[in-house]
C-alpha cells in the first residue's frame, strides 16, 4: 500500500517529542490537499525520513515541498 503524498507550503518545523520511553522527531506545516485534514496547519505523525529537498515521508504520508 502506498502512502499519500501531500504537498506543504513554506518550511517545516521539527521537533522531537517524547511518547513513553522512546523520543520521536515529528514535523509541523501548513499542508496542502491532506487526504483527512484538508488544507491546514497540521502536525505530523513520527517522522520516518527527512530529503536534502525538503520532502519527508511519516508513519502515514509523504510530503512534498511545494514549488
């Protein structure tokens, strides 16, 4: 199954967050189209992987910088 991909405007904001015993990094951005939330403010789920470009893929979506 392949994840969605939501695109995101301006720079996302990370931050590590602690859930029990394990710290995760999640990310903060104003998302464009996202399948439930729509187009908002949104914070992500844990994030997974971060690209030089810009682009980070979560637990549950991959987003895109928009251009």
């Amino acid at each position: 199954m392949s994840k969605p991909i939501v695109e995101y405007q301006g720079t996302a904001i990370f931050e590590d967050r602690i859930y029990g015993d394990a710290i995760v990094e999640v990310a903060h951005v104003f998302a464009i189209g996202h399948p439930v939330l729509g187009s908002q403010a949104v914070r992500t789920s844990v994030v997974v992987e971060k690209h030089n470009n810009g682009d980070f893929e979560t637990l549950n979506t991959f987003y895109r910088k928009e251009i």
